[in-house]
C-alpha cells in the first residue's frame, strides 16, 4: 500500500488527500496553492505539498497525469465511499507506460530540490554522528594529573619533605605550589580561548 511505503514526512499530506482535497474517486487538479489551502489552512505549505506529492508519487500512493492542458493527481486507492449520484468530473489516469507533460508543478525542478533537500539532511546527520564520535574518542583518554609532572615538594635530601623546619624543602614547597598554580591558570586560559573561538567571533 503507497501509504505505508510513504515518507513519515508526508504522511499528514497523504490523509489530507484522502479526506480534503480530493473528490469522491480521489482525483483534483494538482494545483499545490490550493491543495495546501484545503489541508493546511492559514499556513505557508505551497512548497511542502509539492515536495510531498512527488515523494507520495514514488511510495506508489497517487499518479499524476495530464488532462485537457491541465495536471491531476489521482489517489491510487482513494477511501471507499458512497459515490452514487456522484462522479467525477476528472476521467481515471491513463494506462500506465503513456508519456506524461508535467508542466504545471515543473515537476523535474521540485524533485531536483526534494533530492537536495533529502541529500542535505543527511550530510547534516553524518555531520552530527561525525562531531559526537570525534568528542566520544577524545573523551576515551583522561587527563594526566598534574601533580605527575610538577616539581618536587621537598629538598634534594627531603624529596617527599618533612615535618621539621627545614629551609631547602620550604623554598622547593613553594617553587611546587607557584608551579601548579601557573598549570591551573593556564589549562582555565585555554579552555577559555577554546570556548571565545567560536563562529563569529572576530580576531583581536
């Protein structure tokens, strides 16, 4: 069933089709201005409808086709109906494998933009995948602790230090405590830099 093959996208279009915009044997003229009147009142839908009729069209759930220099769609299993007394004013679609104009959607152009439209969604969601596996494997590795790199805390005779007075272990105390400070410091610099670097921003 076209339906069920449909894009998820273009599935409110479909039943708009089936319930609106379509007479009692699922035909109308294919003019999207007044098809997105009929389905999405009050809204800027023109060039959604279009997209979505093409791609309705190739999940199988209508034809489209010319009749009398003017282009119909038809519902390939219009809702069952009650259609005595009632007809359509529109003949069924011909025989499938007749040549067809499509002239009143310039249907090559909008399926040129529906496959860009479709083909752009997707960079968009392998860029998306790309940028979260990137920040997945740099996150893998934790940080080295700074206290493996700094400077010793005592003396050379007291490398661990000690607890009496010695002078040789205060000064190598504070070289080791100015040294983590200036670590700190910088790591809370970069990460700064790294976060005003963003689009945008202008060069000093």
């Amino acid at each position: 069933m076209g339906y069920l093959r449909a894009p998820h996208e273009a599935k409110p279009t479909a039943l708009g089709l089936w319930t609106k915009a379509t007479d009692v044997e699922g035909r109308c003229l294919l003019v999207p201005e007044l098809i997105a009147a009929a389905i999405y009142p009050g809204e800027a839908a023109t060039e959604q409808v279009i997209l979505h009729v093409l791609m309705l069209e190739e999940s199988g759930f209508l034809r489209r086709y010319e009749h009398e220099g003017a282009e119909v769609l038809a519902l390939c299993r219009p809702l069952k109906a009650d259609t005595r007394g009632a007809t359509s004013e529109i003949p069924p679609p011909p025989p499938l494998g007749v040549p067809r104009n499509f002239a009143a959607m310039e249907g090559e152009g909008a399926r040129e933009r529906a496959e860009a439209r479709v083909r752009a969604e997707q960079a968009e969601r392998d860029g998306e995948w790309a940028a979260w596996r990137e920040r997945a494997e740099r996150s893998a590795l934790p940080r080295r602790p700074l206290l493996l790199d700094a400077p010793p805390i005592g003396c050379v005779d007291h490398p661990n230090g000690r607890r009496e007075n010695c002078g040789p272990c205060g000064t190598a105390r504070r070289q080791h405590d100015r040294w983590l400070a200036q670590q700190r410091y910088t790591d809370q610099v970069a990460e700064w830099e790294q976060q005003s670097d963003g689009p945008g921003d202008e060069p000093w």
